[in-house]
C-alpha cells in the first residue's frame, strides 16, 4: 500500500495554500489523505483522473448547493498537475460505523433510530440535489460530536435513479447490520416496500427516541482503524477494556453527544489547570495516531513534530486516566515541566473529540540544545464548545522528553 504522499497532490495542495495534514483511511491500495487550510478546517481529498476530471466538477458544484447538518461540506475543486482534479470535502473527526461495529455489538433500537435518521436524511437531501453517494459503506457514516455525517459524498458516478435506489438499499443493509436479526420497531421500518431516502426517513422517526451511541475503549478503536488503514479488515467484534480512574478494569465508556452535560474533574486542591490541554477519553487515539504516522511517513524529516504528538496523545491519556506515574514518564526528571506535574492532582474528565497538530519547529528563543515544536489542541468537552490551545513544547533530542512548556508565540 501506497503510504508516500504523491508530490503532483502535495504540489496542488500547496499552490492552493493548503497542506497534507495526514491519511485519511486506505482504500483500492492506497492511502488516501487530508489536507489543512490556513484556517484550520481539514478537508479530505477525493483523486479523480484527467478522464473524470469534468465529472467531478459538476458533483462538486451540485454538492455546493447541498445545506444538510449530516452531510459532509463541499470544498474547491483543484487542479493537480499532469491532468486530474483533487475534490476536496470536509473531513468529521470522529469514528465511522465500519470501526464502531467491529468493536461492539448490535446497537439497541434508540441507538440505531439515532444514527440511521439523520443518514436517511442526509441522502435525501443529496438526491434531492440530482446528486448519489454510490457505494455507500459503514465507514462512510462517521459519528461525530454534533451527530452522524455522511462523508465521501463525491462519487456516485453512473445513472442517477440507479445509484440512488443504490443508496436506499445499501442504507436498509447498514440498518440490518446495525440493529443485528430479530425482530423489532427498527427492523419493522427498515422492512418497507420499495422506500427512497425521504420515506425511509420517516419510517425510522417513528422506530424509537433516539439515544447516543455508546463508544468501546478508545484503544480499541484506535487499534482497529489503523488495522484498517493498513489494508486489513477489522477483525471479529471485540471486546473492550475499560479502565476507572486508577487505571484498573470498570466500566467507564466513552459517549459521543448531541447535547447534555458530562463528568468534570474536581480536585481537592487548586484544579488542575492543565499546561497543555483539557483531557480525552473518546477519539483522541485514533487522531494523534494517525497524525504521527502521517508525520513520519513524508520523509522522517520532522521526526521532533512526530514526537510532539505522541507526547501529547500520552499525556492526554495519562490525565484522563489520573496517572501521575505515566504522567512523569513524559517529561525530563527535575525539569520545569516535571515540576509544573508534581503540581497536579488529576481526575477523570470525559470529552467528546480531539484533534493534535504539530507545527513547524520554532527556532528563536528555543533553549540551547532542545527542539521546540508548536502544538495546537482542538477539544470539546461534553456540553460545552470547540476549545483550542496552543503551546510550545521544549523536547531533548535522543530521549525525546518535555523539558519545558510555554504560550505559543
């Protein structure tokens, strides 16, 4: 599998003022990537040839005119060099319906009345736009935390009726897999004669209330949507292992919401205000996973930004964790950092998403003999809104260790 980014892509990237930001998953043996605007939104690329080049055009400007919570953005459409366009829709962060079923079992009917509803919608109003997804697969719904996104949605080439018919009983096969055999108010909607997309959406609205999705372990997930993305097929349901604040088994599950409050950590003492960020339960694994290696995968010439991340994502779950030993793993013995953590007096706090990215390395003011790379964190905890922040991270070359933490300028 193709794990280098092709230069043509980058080149088409860059001339844009966009960037690679990572793999996006791997599809036909290839990887397939995302790209990062100046502003901070991550799009993910669809590749088409010089052939489908007009084609893709035309998708691109019908999705454009697409206004649907649960369908994924339309971005530009780019020329790459050599013949060919890059098709840019926005990337959820989240985790799609192909990992979520090979972590866990059937969804309960509430569940599955809260994913499927907003789906049916979602390819209502492309069809509505004389637009298909075409080959709609589990891994193309993602649960994000603002609630489940149809993504890939620039293909569906061929005959328009045909691929939307296409759509509905692909859709009616994912709700079967979902909702598991027997009977049920789910399976009885799903059962309809002949449905589209609008009357399946109707259907399912009267199956049940709708409930969040209840998230295995995030190291399951993270495990297996980079077995994914190394060409392989998520294995058979497994089950996860959870972990209580010290560490040992329980029964704490992580929860992607629509609205409602979550667990906050209360301390004792002084709260713990956090150098770097708030911390993670859900999707942080598989983002700062995927970063990294996207990072080391482009040449090994930004080794020190790879470690950024993996530091970060090791912090994060240290924290969530309240592991004050893992916690001190991370930074160099008797440093500034170390001493800002002997500080702290973490607890649990579950958030609902997280993306890590690492900058360029920072050269005025980095302390003799360190690497300083710029880390800029995007969390949102349950109930509240997006928050980012920024810092510098001092790291020593060879052990790879934080020595010291500062704003980032």
């Amino acid at each position: 599998m193709q794990t280098v980014v092709p230069e043509d892509l980058d080149a088409a990237l860059r001339s844009a003022g966009l960037r690679v930001a990572g793999p996006l998953d791997a599809r036909e043996d290839r990887a397939r990537w995302t790209a990062l605007g100046p502003d901070g939104r991550r799009w993910a690329i669809l590749e088409a040839t010089a052939g489908e080049a007009d084609g893709a055009r035309r998708r691109a400007h019908a999705l454009a005119t697409v206004d649907h919570p649960n369908v994924a953005a339309a971005g530009p459409v780019l020329d790459r060099p050599g013949g060919g366009v890059l098709l840019l829709v926005a990337a959820e962060p989240g985790v799609d319906l192909a990992v979520l079923m090979a972590a866990r079992g059937p969804l309960d009917d509430a569940e599955a009345t809260g994913v499927l509803v907003p789906v049916a919608g979602a390819l209502a109003a492309l069809h509505a736009a004389g637009l298909a997804h075409g080959a709609l697969t589990p891994a193309d719904v993602v649960l994000t935390a603002a609630g489940p996104v149809l993504v890939d949605v620039g293909g569906g080439t061929g005959p328009v009726a045909v691929q939307q018919a296409a759509d509905v009983a692909a859709l009616v096969q994912l709700g079967r897999r979902l909702v598991g055999p027997g009977p049920g108010p789910v399976a009885d909607a799903l059962g309809g004669a002949d449905p589209t997309a609008r009357t399946l959406e109707a259907a399912l609205r009267t199956a049940s209330e709708p409930r969040p999705v209840d998230l295995p372990d995030s190291a399951v997930l993270a495990r297996l949507a980079l077995q994914r993305f190394a060409g392989q097929q998520p294995g058979e349901p497994v089950r996860p292992s959870r972990r209580t604040a010290n560490g040992g088994r329980g029964t704490r599950r992580g929860r992607l919401r629509r609205g409602g409050h979550g667990r906050r950590g209360r301390t004792g003492g002084p709260r713990a205000r956090l150098p770097w960020h708030r911390v993670v339960v859900a999707s942080v694994a598989i983002v700062a996973v995927a970063v990294a290696w996207a990072v080391i995968v482009r040449g090994g010439r930004d080794d020190a930004r790879a470690h950024a991340v993996q530091l970060t994502e090791q912090r994060i779950t240290a924290l969530a964790a309240g592991d004050i030993a893992g916690l001190a793993a991370l930074t160099e013995p008797g440093s500034p950092a170390a001493l800002a953590d002997a500080r702290l007096r973490p607890e649990p706090v579950e958030v609902e998403w997280l993306a890590v990215e690492a900058g360029r390395r920072v050269e005025d003011g980095c302390p003799a003999g360190l690497v300083c790379v710029p880390v800029t964190t995007r969390t949102r905890i349950a109930g509240d809104s997006i928050r980012t922040a920024r810092v510098t991270l001092a790291l020593r070359p060879g052990t790879w260790r934080v020595v010291q933490v500062s704003p980032a300028r």
